[in-house]
C-alpha cells in the first residue's frame, strides 16, 4: 500500500466543524475524551495545540500536542490522537503518527514524546510500540505511559 500523504492542520473556525463530526468505533469511545471536549481544553490551556489530521486532503483524525515541553525532562505530550472509524486499519493510523512526531522533533528543546492511554486500548499499545515508544512503567490518572527518547 502507498502511505497517504498526512499532513496536520490547526483546527480553526474554518475545520472545527468537521472535526467535532469525526468518530471513533463504538467500542473505543471509552478510551478517550470526544474532540469538542478536547478543542475547548485548547481554549483555556493555551499550550494545547489541536490540529485536524488530513491525509489527501481529507479531514480523517485529529491530535492534541502539548506545545510546552514539561521542565523537569523536556518532553512533548501527545495528550489526544484518534482517526475517524471510516479511516481505521488501512494505515492512517501509523502514517499520521509518524507525521506528529516529525512535527514534535521539529519544536525547540525536545527530548522525547511521552503518550498516555487506557491500559486496555490494545491497538493503541501496537501502534506506539510498532512506532518505536516504550512503556515507562509508568501509571498516571489510569493510564499507561509510553515515551519516546528524540535524537536530534
């Protein structure tokens, strides 16, 4: 299969419309938090950045990066990532991962991507551990803790 073309866009009042519209499979709405929820934690965390993730031009996930890395260990969270049920299991997923954490490596003073999700989210797990993530051991709010060291 030709990987997509991925590319990342600020959700703004021209794309926030479609990207509240965006689905997860029933089972997996358990594991995170709807993106209205997510672009008004934007909105009053302003380190928060949403973007809508497009792959040939068309809206098919969204993403939430923390623009700030944490001062004790320079790390960027990735606080939200979902693909749109449509878009699942044909190789969306780990092409817009990889275009997310480009986009990380290219802010100033990264040292590493640290995600979290529900210990039961099993895709989830295979997608971070497949893009080169490791388990931290880590547990926070109930979630597992994945990191990912950035060689410059």
């Amino acid at each position: 299969m030709i990987e997509p073309t991925i590319e990342l866009k600020v959700v703004d009042r021209n794309n926030w419309g479609t990207c509240i519209r965006l689905k997860l499979k029933e089972d997996q709405t358990k594991f995170i938090a709807p993106n209205l929820y997510s672009i008004a934690q934007s909105k009053v965390e302003p380190n928060l950045l949403p973007y809508a993730i497009y792959a040939n031009n068309e809206m098919i996930g969204f993403t939430l990066i923390d623009s700030e890395p944490d001062p004790k260990d320079l790390c960027h969270w990735i606080p939200r990532f979902m693909i749109d049920a449509c878009f699942q299991g044909q190789g969306y997923g780990k092409a817009s991962m990889k275009t997310i954490i480009e986009h990380i490596k290219s802010m100033p003073n990264s040292t590493a991507i640290r995600i979290s999700f529900d210990p039961d989210n099993d895709s989830a797990r295979a997608l971070y551990l497949k893009m080169g993530f490791m388990d931290t051991g880590e547990i926070e709010d109930d979630e597992v803790i994945f990191e990912m060291r950035i060689v410059k």
